[in-house]
C-alpha cells in the first residue's frame, strides 16, 4: 500500500469516526506524511484509550498500524495489538490473531513485547481450555522474564495475572495465591473496579482457607485488597483474621459461612485442622519463652483438641515449621523454643507490650541483685 492509499483511508476512516475524535485522524495523517513515528503511535494509544473508536481498532490495526510496526516501539505496538484483540469475533480468531502478534515482536531487543504478548496468547488459551498450550506459553514468557535485569510492571502484571488463573482453573490454590498476590503488587488498585476489587479478595481468602501450604496468611492480611470483603462477604475477611489469631470462638460463630461454600465444605477437614495449628501457635506465642514447656493437657484444653490427638498435632505443627521444640512422649509434655512470627493485632500487640515491661522489670532485678552482691568486687 503506497502513500496515498494510506491516505485514502485514514480519510475514509475520519468520515466514519465520533466528532471528538476526528482530530485524532488529522494527526495520524500528520504524523504519517511527516514520519513522526513516535508522536503517531501516543496519538493512536489514545485514540484506541477511547471506547468510541472500538469499530475502528481492528481495520487501523491490520490497515494502517502493520506498515510502520517495526518502527516503533514494541510494548506499545503490543497495547495497540491487545486494544484491537478486543474487536475479534471469537477466542479462535483472537488466538490467531495474537499468536502472529506475538511472532511479530519476537525479537532480540524486544523480549519484553514478545513476554507481554505470549501472556496474552495463553490468556486466551486458558479461556478455549486448551491448558497444555497455555502452560508452555507460561512457562516460555517466565523463563524469559527471569532473564531480564528490569522489565515494565505492566509486563510483570500481564503474566502473573494469567498465571493465577492457570493455577486457579487447575486448583492449585497456593500457586494461585503466590501470583495473584505477585499481580496486585504490579498494579494500582484503583485500575480494578469495584466488582474485581471483590472478587480477586474473596477467591484470595478462599484460596488461603484451602491451600494445604499456607498457614500464615500475613501477606494478604495487610493487603489494601481485603477492604473489598463487604456486605455479603464481610464474613471472610472476619474468619480469616480468626485464623490469624487462632480463636476457636470466632471460628465456630462462622463455621456456618463454611458449610454454605461448596468449596470450603469440601475442605473442611483440612480448615479445621489448620484452626487447631493456628489455636496451637496462639497459645505458644502468648507465653514468655520460660514458660513454653506446655503439658499435652495444657494444649488440648487451649485448642479443645483430644489429649489423644496432641501429638500428632504437635507433630504436625513442627513438620510445617510453625513451631520447633521437642516431644516428650513419657511425660506427655512439649518443651517449644520457637513459634514463627505472624501479623499480630491490637490484642495481640498488648500482650506482647506486658510481656516486653515483665522483661524489663526482671532486668532491672537481676541488675539490682549483681549490683547488691557483688559490691565488694565493685567496690574501688
């Protein structure tokens, strides 16, 4: 297509196009006679930014953009390439349509644009289930991101999203929770609606719950995104704070929220061991480290476990790292030496803030005490 056809159609195109946006056209005819690559592609992203020009995207794309692609930049070329996706009849054509969108950038100095491409080609894949082809896509783009010393978020972002939903379709719930995590911390909250805002914090706290790998769920509990849980999930964030701070009591006042979510139900066994662990990690961490010898008696009635069932929990817990220490199966009794560190509460704080003046008040003793008998050592 020699100049003036261009130009033909960018005319063609400004009769079809809202008044608001016509003077975009005039600048691409600009631009274009005058070579102006880099100020044409920031005139077409916010030409394409517009939800007016979503009939057009497509034609400009494969029209107009296609002749000068290789002359700008690559990440860009890829937003304008995604934004024309959108305007694709169906997943198949919108997967060839990327597939050669993604071959496009596949270049040395372009591997950020190939990266950010290939994550939108397994997005796609992911939603024609085909998760075989999505998973090697996957695993190319993050071997390649491994590589680079530094890369664009929204790079990142694009992976770790698609990412999280591969894991979520295959209901590998810690893998999911690990990069949906990773994903928020790419982006700026505000970038999601409300109605996303809600339902990546519910499907984080439900992943939390059932994961056989997560147990600290500090993480997400300081996360803005768990403002979300409102109204009719306000509930979630509430038990997950429970676990936090392993109270059995909240615990049972919302275990009627469990039974009615197919997938806690169907976890149930697994959630309610892990309010044991956290119950048990609880009562570790409220005592002074010379009080952390603790009777198999002692944890059962703080974790309303059977006495029987202590070791095994003990054991458990020690397996997962959540405590160290010893067992002592003759004497029924576990001696704790470690409990590991979590996101602690206003009561939580309190308590470590009495045991922190206790501390203080048996230095100043043992201080008095060096300072009383052994004054003729001291003595000058």
């Amino acid at each position: 297509m020699n100049v003036d056809t261009i130009a033909d159609f960018l005319a063609d195109q400004r009769d079809e196009t809202p008044d608001e946006l016509q003077h975009l056209i005039i600048q691409f005819e600009n631009f274009w006679e005058r070579k102006l690559w880099h100020q044409l592609t920031d005139s077409l992203i916010e030409f394409f930014a517009n939800p007016e020009s979503e009939p057009q995207r497509l034609k400009f794309y494969k029209v107009f953009i296609l002749k000068f692609a290789d002359k700008i930049n690559q990440l860009k070329l890829v937003d304008l390439g995604l934004k024309a996706a959108t305007q694709c009849r169906d997943d198949q054509e919108r997967l060839s349509f990327l597939t050669d969108l993604a071959k496009k950038v596949d270049n040395e100095n372009s591997q950020d644009a190939f990266v950010y491409a290939t994550a939108a080609v397994a997005r796609v894949e992911l939603n024609l289930q085909d998760y075989e082809s999505s998973r090697k896509n996957l695993d190319k783009a993050e071997k390649i991101l491994e590589s680079f010393d530094s890369v664009e978020t929204k790079v990142h972002a694009a992976f770790y999203e698609v990412n999280a939903n591969y894991y979520q379709a295959q209901a590998d719930f810690a893998s999911y929770y690990r990069n949906a995590l990773l994903y928020l911390a790419c982006i700026d909250l505000s970038s999601l609606s409300p109605a996303e805002r809600k339902a990546r914090a519910y499907d984080l706290g439900i992943a939390a719950l059932v994961s056989d790998s997560i147990y600290n769920f500090g993480e997400l509990l300081q996360h803005p995104i768990l403002a979300a849980l409102t109204d009719d999930v306000a509930w979630l964030q509430e038990l997950l704070l429970a676990f936090n701070r392993g109270d059995l009591a909240a615990y049972d006042v919302l275990s009627g929220h469990i039974n009615s979510n197919p997938l806690l139900k169907e976890h149930l066994e697994e959630i309610r061991q892990k309010i044991y662990l956290a119950a048990l990690t609880e009562s570790v961490f409220r005592r002074p480290p010379h009080q952390r010898a603790m009777s198999f008696g002692t944890i059962s009635a703080d974790t309303k476990v059977r006495k029987d069932e202590i070791e095994h929990l003990v054991m458990k817990a020690l397996s997962l790292g959540l405590v160290r220490g010893t067992i002592d199966e003759v004497d029924e009794l576990v001696n704790f030496t470690w409990v590991q560190p979590r996101i602690l509460d206003m009561y939580q704080i309190s308590s470590m803030n009495q045991r922190l003046g206790e501390w203080g008040e048996n230095v100043n003793k043992l201080g008095n005490w060096i300072e009383a008998t052994g004054q003729d050592i001291w003595a000058p």
